[in-house]
C-alpha cells in the first residue's frame, strides 16, 4: 500500500471533494436539476417555524470542576492561557509586590518563539539562527546551537531532547546536557 502526504490545501480540496460527494444534490449526469438552497433571510429577521411564538433553547452545558475527560485540569497554571477554554483567565494571585528585573539575555537579532523550562534551563530560539540554552536562576548561557536559518518556533522538551525548527527546513532534536 502506497501512501502519500497532502499538504493543508490539498487536504482541503479532499475533504470539500467528499462532502460534496455526500451532498443531496442529483448524481453526475443523471440530467436532474440539484436541488435549490433555501433563500437566507437576514440576521435581523426570525425563522417562521411551524408553532409561533418563543423557541426553547436548552441551557449550556455548566462548566464542571476537576479533570476533564482526558484528565487534564480544568484550570492549571500548566495549560497554555490557563484552562482548557484557553480564556486566559488564571484563578491565581498575582505577585504580592512589584516584579522587578532578574536578569536578561541579549542575541544577536530578535526572540520570537515562546521558552520552554525544564531543569533550571530555559530554551528558546532567535532569528539569529541560534538555540539557547540560559540558566533560569543566574542568566547565563549554558549553551547554544547554531542552525541554519532563523528561529521563530517554540521549542519544545521531552525525556531530556530539546526539539526545534528552523527556518533552514529541518527540525532539531538537540540532547539538554
């Protein structure tokens, strides 16, 4: 069996292909007219139905605390913009007094991907075509990895790799250490 890779539009052309394969309209050739779309009556006007008057609308789903069905938090400092909802509200204190510099880090061009921490080192990338590897607590470069073009993707770490990619094309999977 012989697989081959799509690209998003080419994935995109399949999939409006096969809805529009399982549309009502008449098959290919049959010589019958399709059938016609209802007419769309502006935003401003209500639906006529076959009862008059109000339309009951079930209430939405309440928002239930504790893990979600993949056992994920509902609210976790760890979820990207807070919760699952990604609303960016965090149920947290803020800082108790006003945050003040610890340190920061110049490269060579602009920083535009997101860090990622583990083990008291954060990793991120550069335009400069540099991976960073900093010291959270002091600041200090552990190490850096040149690639072949610029950065912008966030890297990311599992069991002890550093993955990246660049703009040069390729992806990185860099030991931490």
């Amino acid at each position: 069996m012989r697989v081959k890779r799509l690209g998003f539009g080419a994935l995109l052309l399949a999939l409006s292909m096969a809805l529009a394969a399982c549309s009502p309209a008449a098959p290919a050739g049959s010589g019958a007219p399709a059938p016609e779309a209802p007419a769309s009556k502006p935003a401003n006007e209500q639906a006529a139905g076959p009862t008059e008057g109000p339309i009951d609308v079930p209430p939405a789903p309440q928002r239930q605390e504790g893990p979600s069905a993949f056992g994920v938090p509902e609210q976790s400092e760890a979820a990207f913009r807070g919760d699952l909802q990604r609303s960016g509200v965090y149920r947290t204190h803020g800082p108790g007094e006003s945050p003040h510099l610890k340190w920061k880090f110049s490269t060579g061009d602009g920083v535009y991907s997101s860090p990622a921490v583990a083990a008291g080192t954060v990793y991120f990338g550069s335009r400069d075509g540099y991976l960073y590897a900093v010291n959270t607590q002091t600041g200090r470069l552990e190490w850096k990895f040149q690639t072949g073009a610029g950065i912008e993707s966030s890297p990311v770490v599992a069991e002890g790799i550093v993955f990246c990619g660049s703009e040069d094309g390729q992806l990185y999977a860099l030991s931490d250490k």
